[in-house]
C-alpha cells in the first residue's frame, strides 16, 4: 500500500506545481537554488513544521507525537509508568505500541521533493522516523541511519554504493526515537528541555561530528520546516558556523511582524543565510521552479551539434545528474534527456533534436532497465531514445552521400545491472547493442569514462 502511495507521487503531474513559479526579483535566487541542488551541492535540513499532512499536529510531527504521548501517559492504565516508572520506561512503552510508518500521511510536497532522489544526505531535527520511511520507499533500499546518541551508527557516515556514489543517508541531528543498543533500555529522544542539552553536549564534544561539519561545510544547506527561534536548532546552526569559513543557505521558516523576528531576519541575511518565508508556500514555489525545464540548471545545457546525450529511466535520474556533472565539470557539452521536468509535442521534438544532433549517446544500464526489458515493458528511453538512435544510424550508414558519422553509443551498467550477466537478454531484445563494451561504473570510473569519450 505505501509503495503504492509513493508511486504515485513519483508519477504525478509535476505541472501542477507551475501555478507556483515565482516571477518577481525572488525568482532569481530560486533559479540559482536549483542548479545547486541539481550539482549536487546542496545538503537537506528537515524540521518537524513540514513533514506531516496538517490534519496532524497542523503538520508539525513534534506536536502531534507529543500530544500522543501525553495521551498515553496519562491514559495508561499501568500505574507504574505513571506514578513510579522512569520517563525513559513510559518513552518505550509509547514506542512500542506507535506506529510512526505513516508514509502515505506525510506532506505530499515533501514526497515529491525526496522524490527527486537528488538529496543523498538528509539531516532531520525530529525524533520520528516519517522522513527515514519516505526515503526508503523512494529509494527502494535500506537507508544508511546516523543517531547523534549512538556513535556506532556514524560508521554509517559517507559509505558508498557500488557507482561510487554517497549510499542514501539520514542524520538525526537531535537523536532517534529508538531503544539504544548497550546496556539498559533507554529512549534518548529529543523530548524534552533536558534531552536537548544532551544533544547539544554531543554536538560539542563528539569528534564524530567533525566529518558531517566537514562535509557540510563544502555544500550549500537549504533548511525546511526548520524553526530559527528554536534554541536547540540555532545553536546546531551556529556550531555549523564556528567551524566552517562560509555556511550560506537558505530557509524557510516562518516569521510575524514582531521586532524579534525582524531582528531574527536581520540576522540571517547579515550570516548570508535568505529566507525565504513560510516553509510549505516556499516548498511548493521550489517545486514550480525545480520541475520547470525553463528556470533549472537545464536552460543552460549546450544544445550544439557533437555534444553528448544522456539518457536514462527516471529512476536512476540522480546518477545521470551526476554523470552530468562530471562531464560538464570537464567543459563538455552536455544534453541531458528532460524526461523528468516536460511533456508533450515541444518535448518530444526537443528529445529528437538533441539525439540527431550528438556525437555521443550515452545510455544508462540499471535494475530498473534490467527489469523493464525482463517484462517487455517499454519505456520512454527505449521505444522513443533507444529507438531514434537506431533509426538515425541506419540512415547514415546506408545514405552514401550522408557525410556525418554514425552515433557512438556508450551504455554505462549502474546498480542492478550486470554486463556479463545481463547484456545478452539486451543484445536479443536491443541489437543496436550487440558488439558494445560496456562500461560498469564503480571506483574511479569517471576516469575511465572520460577517457572513453576522449577516444571516440
């Protein structure tokens, strides 16, 4: 049922967020938002105000968990919990009988932003684990888990998948609600006045926390539903800075008219940090701008004749951005396939220009390849992409008075997708790849893959 749910968030119509583009001297800094976090350079902030639908807790997962467990405190008819057991004890007893999978109950927003599957590494300032079973099902794969009161969880911190790339990541900058694992049973959770401070305590002695400060300092931190007037998230904030030369970013937050808020604005444009106003409003303003092929990183893609195209199933959309980025980082013309951002007609004849207009083709192999070639399902990629690179090559070939060269292809084999295992069923279905060496990404094999290009 949740797979289900999120399904359908992966496939919704990403043109109703359009209603929501911002046209005034704002949009800029959005639009330049979205090529950081289409780079890669961006590292998620998630607090509690944005996480749930606002039928609960007014979406604000702190409130609403802990009215449940004011509820169940006071409404347990085990009189130890109440009157001689620990808070820790009256803490597990709540757990164990909460459900926190409520996937298809959280932000529909937020899903669509995870969805995107561009933000690898997550913080959350709540103890739930909402956002850690969102991304599960987007990601469709255990998630890497960092509880800032179990060090040995940070073992989990920069561990990478088979293509090189940072596995999945979730940090609970403010502990998980869960049992710890040594010695007696306890929840440490972020529940009170007094759990902060203990938080707060491993943020300040806990070395482990100087490689996620490190690698936090080379991004940019865009923070939603994340509340500056809370003290517990400030001082993370601010212990962000004290060891980081230039933490700029951006939040969104929600602030009044009062002279505390106005300072607090004032504040936050002095540390380079722009708000951005209400968090759902400017969730939904990212959106619009992030799924619009007209303010992304994808208007400045070269369109010129010899450059490279890639190509790929929507869900392996994050590794061919990051394809793109090492290519483009090395000054090559790059088209990349806007599957993901447009539709129809324009779409259709766009995706056709750039094909008959590139040298190379470079075309993504994945489990989810793998599986849609094992079904006979066809995708956009193969019946349309797959199918104009076949068709234009046989044109050139046997055109003796064409002058322009065939299209080399490149396939590159990510997760899933084993050549020597896989590429015969490919050849039987694809023959344009017959005769094909396949380039199997994993360590160092951006280099391989540029000096692939560099030999064609």
């Amino acid at each position: 049922m949740i797979r289900k749910d999120v399904d359908e968030i992966i496939a919704i119509d990403r043109t109703e967020y359009s209603g929501y583009l911002v046209n005034d001297t704002s949009s800029e800094s959005i639009n330049e938002l979205c090529s950081k976090i289409y780079q890669g350079q961006c590292v998620l902030i998630i607090g509690p105000d944005i996480v749930l639908n606002e039928k609960f807790g007014d979406g604000n997962t702190r409130k609403y968990l802990e009215s449940k467990y004011r509820e169940f405190v006071f409404n347990s008819s085990d009189d130890d919990i109440i009157n001689n057991g620990s808070q820790y004890e009256a803490r597990g007893e709540f757990l164990n009988t909460f459900e926190f999978n409520m996937v298809k109950e959280c932000n529909k927003d937020l899903l669509s932003l995870l969805s995107t599957r561009l933000f690898r590494f997550v913080l959350v300032t709540t103890y739930d684990s909402y956002v850690e079973e969102i991304m599960k099902e987007v990601w469709q794969c255990e998630i890497n888990v960092i509880n800032i009161f179990d060090n040995e969880t940070y073992k989990n911190f920069a561990v990478m998948d088979e293509n090189g790339m940072m596995s999945p990541t979730i940090c609970y900058v403010f502990g998980k609600a869960v049992p710890r694992r040594k010695g007696k049973i306890s929840y440490e959770f972020n529940l009170n006045d007094n759990d902060a401070i203990k938080a707060i305590s491993e943020w300040i002695r806990n070395p482990y926390i100087s490689k996620i400060v490190n690698f936090i300092s080379k991004k940019n931190i865009l923070g939603l539903g994340c509340k500056l007037d809370d003290w517990q998230f400030r001082f993370m904030w601010y212990s962000l800075q004290q060891n980081t030369k230039d933490l700029s970013g951006n939040v969104a937050i929600s602030l009044t008219d009062s002279e505390s808020d106005r300072k607090l604005k004032h504040y936050l444009k002095k540390i380079d940090v722009e708000d951005n106003g209400e968090s759902r409003t400017f969730l939904k303003q990212l959106l619009g701008h992030l799924f619009s092929p007209e303010t992304t990183v994808f208007n400045e893609l070269s369109r010129e004749k010899g450059c490279i195209f890639i190509s790929y199933a929507k869900e392996d959309f994050d590794m061919a951005m990051h394809l793109y980025n090492i290519l483009h980082g090395q000054e090559l013309d790059v088209w990349i396939d806007e599957e993901e951002l447009s539709v129809g007609d324009l779409f259709d004849f766009k995706i056709s220009e750039g094909i008959s207009n590139c040298k190379i083709f470079i075309t993504l192999l994945s489990n989810q390849t793998k599986n849609d070639i094992k079904i006979g399902r066809k995708r956009y990629y193969s019946s349309v992409e797959w199918e104009s690179v076949k068709q234009i090559n046989t044109g050139r070939k046997s055109d003796s008075e064409n002058l322009l060269p065939p299209i080399e292809i490149l396939p590159v084999a990510i997760n899933g997708f084993d050549p020597n295992i896989d590429a015969q069923t490919l050849i039987e279905n694809y023959k344009m790849f017959d005769g094909l060496s396949i380039l199997k990404w994993g360590k160092d094999s951006d280099t391989k893959l540029l000096q692939k290009i560099s030999s064609l």
